[in-house]
C-alpha cells in the first residue's frame, strides 16, 4: 500500500467504494487523514464493511469540513451531468481528485532522486494486454515493475514507493480527467476510437482526457504514440513538432522511417534511421494477430526507453503468457475451442478476435456502446451463429439479420450451452465458441472481469471431471 500523508489529521470524503475507492480510503487513513466513505450501493458498502472500512455517509456530513472529495472513476465527472456528489462539492469549494491524482502528488512530494518511474498506458483498445506486456519484460529483465492502475491492483495497493521501482500504470480515460500532477517519464498511447463519449461529452473531450497522459512530460521523457489510426497520427505529428518530449512512433501497418514497425509480424526498431531487425513476433504465442503486434511494437518501444536492449525486451516477449479474457484459450470439449474475449468491450476490440478466427460461434451482448456492431459487418462471413444476451439483444439482432443466423439468449450461461450444442453438432473441424460481447458488462455483471470469470466457470462446469481437472 502507498499511504497517502497529504490530508493527514483533516476529513476527506470518499464516494464509489469499488476497488479504487477502497484502496484510497485505506490508503488516506494509513497516512492519517479521518475518512468519510460512502456509496449508494447498499450491497458494495456491505463489502466495504467486510474489508475493513467504517462507512460514514457524507450526504449527511458538513461539507465545509472535507479538504478533498476523492472520486472513484465511474462516478460521472462532467458529463452526461455531474453527480450530485460532485455538484456538492463544487458548491461548497471542495476539491474533487482521483486516486492517481492521490499516487501523483505523493511521486511528486518526493525528492527527485528518490522517485520511481512511472510508465502510464493509454488508449482505447490494447492498453491493458500493453501494460502486462511491459510489465512483464521489465519483471524478466530483473527491474523492480510494479503493475496496476486501470488493470489488476489499484494504484494505492501497489507496493510503496521506491526509487529503483517502475510503476506500469493501465490509465482509462476516467482516471485521466481526474489528473493534473501526473507525470510519466514514458507516456504510451496506443489508439483512439469512439468510446465512452456520453461520458466525455463527445468525441473531442474524450479525446483530450487521452492526452492528459502527456501533459507533465518532459525532455527527458519519452511519448510512444500509435501511428495506425489517423487520429493517432496527427497526435504524434504535432507532440514531435511542439515537443517537449522524444516522440517514438508504433506501427504494425507501416514501416516507419524512424520508429518501431512490426509489419508482417517483424518487429523492427528504426529509431537510429536504420530499420535494425529485432525478432520475429510468430514466435510470441500470446500476441497473435496485427492489433497484438502494435501492441509489442509499442511496449519494446516503452522498455528501450527505459534503457533495455533489444534481445532482452524481444525475450520477455516471447515468453508473455497473455492476458486473462482477451483472446484467453479457456477449454476445449469434443473438439469444440472456448474462447474467453470479454475485455472486447467495444466493436473495435471485438474485431481483433472476430479477424482471428474462423467457424466463429459468436456470444455478444450487454450494454452497447454508440457505434453498435456496424463496424464488424466485413468479418461477419466468420461467424456461423451469433448467442445474443443482455441489453443489446434486440439491437443487435436487427443489426444482424439477413447477415448471420442469431439466437436471443438472454443470459451468458443459456448463450454458451446454445452454441456448445450447436457448434458440437455442426460436424465442422475446429469450431471456436467466442465470447467477443463488443458491449459494456454492466447490465449483468460488475466489470468485463466478472463477465469473463463467468464464462470460464460455465465452460469448466461442462467439462468432463477429467477434463476439468487439467483446466
């Protein structure tokens, strides 16, 4: 844990107590702050109380005594409208922060050579498998990695800080809006497309919170920036033009003139102005597919940053064991593969499973996000059936027809036994059941996590005893 001393002896009050809240409640009040934690949810202050934390609800308190508001990340900020919590605060002075703020300012108040480096990962797609990828590298070659943020461990759970420690941070763009002190020595951003934009106010604010990664930099930094997508490269055009810091452009679709390129699947390091061969990512069994090898491409990039050499960083690659549902293998039964896809939260993530594979028995659904499934409509040849659940059945059905066959199936348990009958019966060589929702989770779940440790508990309960065993 990293106790946070900065309200130490005052009140703070902490509103949303998932795991973020949780860990900053803890963490303001081993660094001796008297905290006020609450939130609306009767059943999430039921397993508050069973952590350890004493509730006190500060719709009731006098605002006038709070030095800080600290804000979990769902909570809405700005937009579509503040919370009501949020506006309390605005009205009585009080300063709303988030938990990376919290880590930031405590970096900060730290003496320049005492402080860890922090590497923060961005984007809307890819950036979690990123942060493992790098975390991972680092932990091969012997540095002290520290991983967590967006992904995994709460930033205020992470081990304390240390001058020889790297903090690899995962950063959604809800941690993002609630920084200013933030600074990363290397800053990565791998792509931007519509999402979450209800809660940015539109494509353009969204945006901005992206950027925020970049804004405390220095020249002695490093910005590594995805030169796949046209917003992307415009950002890395104007951050080398303006500076302050090294920009280092990442592509799995272009070699780079100067940059890191893994075009056709080698990865190749051009940043001296010669391209310099580094490895063949075929051999990296976890990163399949061109959006994994952007992925690698951007994490050596972010590790040569921080002084490694190319056969070590191409090592950890080769030897990163993936990442829990993403693209995750999580059994097989009569020759039928499950794949466990549930971090596609959008219809961008979804398409790097769906271009994956074939004879796709395709599980989606839950809460849709703005751009629907339209965007997958070339790889829907793939896919032999979709199992639809949860909020976006109808839509998705309509969006469907005349296109694929569909079957609404309400709950992910009925959509997995429907496609296991099918696909077992469907006398097709290697059928691949795929939960790719290309939806949010939170109509029937509590994070892609939860949805993703479902499929895989349906999935195991299926199995054969012997075969669960070996699972």
């Amino acid at each position: 844990m990293i106790p946070i001393t900065e309200y130490a002896g005052r009140d703070v009050a902490v509103f949303g107590l998932g795991r973020t809240g949780l860990s900053a409640a803890k963490a303001l009040k081993a660094g001796g702050a008297r905290v006020h934690a609450w939130d609306d949810n009767e059943d999430t202050r039921r397993q508050a109380e069973a952590a350890g934390l004493t509730l006190s609800d500060i719709n009731k308190r006098d605002w006038q005594t709070f030095a800080a508001l600290v804000l979990s990340p769902g909570i809405p900020y700005k937009f579509p409208q503040p919370h009501r919590i949020v506006r309390m605060a605005e009205m009585t002075g009080v300063p709303v922060v988030g938990d990376m703020e919290l880590f930031a300012r405590a970096v900060q108040s730290l003496p320049e050579r005492g402080r860890p480096k922090i590497v923060g990962i961005t984007g809307t797609n890819g950036k979690s498998t990123t942060t493992a990828v790098i975390g991972h590298i680092l932990k091969q070659a012997g540095r002290d990695a520290r991983i967590g943020g967006n992904i995994g461990t709460g930033v205020l759970d992470l081990a304390a800080l240390h001058a020889n420690a790297i903090y690899v941070l995962e950063l959604s763009s809800y941690q993002l809006d609630l920084v200013k002190s933030l600074h990363c020595n290397v800053a990565v951003l791998l792509n931007i497309s519509p999402d979450h934009l209800e809660r940015h106010g539109g494509m353009e604010g969204y945006q901005s919170a992206k950027m925020r990664i970049f804004q405390n930099q220095t020249e002695r930094d490093t910005a590594v920036v995805g030169f796949d997508d046209v917003i992307t490269q415009s950002i890395a055009i104007g951050l080398a033009a303006r500076g302050p810091a090294r920009v280092v452009q990442a592509s799995s679709s272009y070699a780079l003139g100067r940059g890191v390129s893994a075009v056709d699947g080698r990865l190749y390091d051009s940043n001296s102005g010669n391209a310099a061969f580094v490895g063949n990512l075929a051999e990296c069994a976890a990163l399949p597919g061109r959006h994994n090898h952007q992925n690698a491409a951007a994490a050596y990039a972010a590790c040569r940053a921080l002084g490694l050499d190319p056969q070590t960083i191409m090592e950890g690659l080769r030897t990163f064991p993936g990442l829990a549902h993403r693209m995750e293998r999580v059994g097989e039964i009569e020759g039928v593969r499950f794949i466990n896809d549930s971090k596609a939260t959008n219809a961008q993530a979804a398409e790097q499973a769906l271009k994956s594979y074939n004879n796709i028995y395709w599980i989606a659904g839950g809460v849709p996000k703005s751009d629907g499934i339209g965007p997958l409509t070339p790889h829907f040849p793939r896919i032999n059936k979709a199992y639809l659940i949860g909020e976006a059945e109808e839509a998705f059905t309509a969006a469907l027809k005349g296109k694929v066959p569909t079957q609404g199936c309400g709950t992910l348990e009925n959509a997995v036994k429907a496609a296991f009958r099918d696909a077992k019966n469907s006398g097709i060589d290697n059928p691949v059941i795929l939960l790719s929702p290309a939806c949010a989770s939170f109509d029937q779940f509590r994070d892609f996590e939860h949805r993703g440790d479902a499929f895989r508990s349906i999935v195991e309960a299926m199995m054969p005893t012997e075969l669960r065993e070996l699972a």
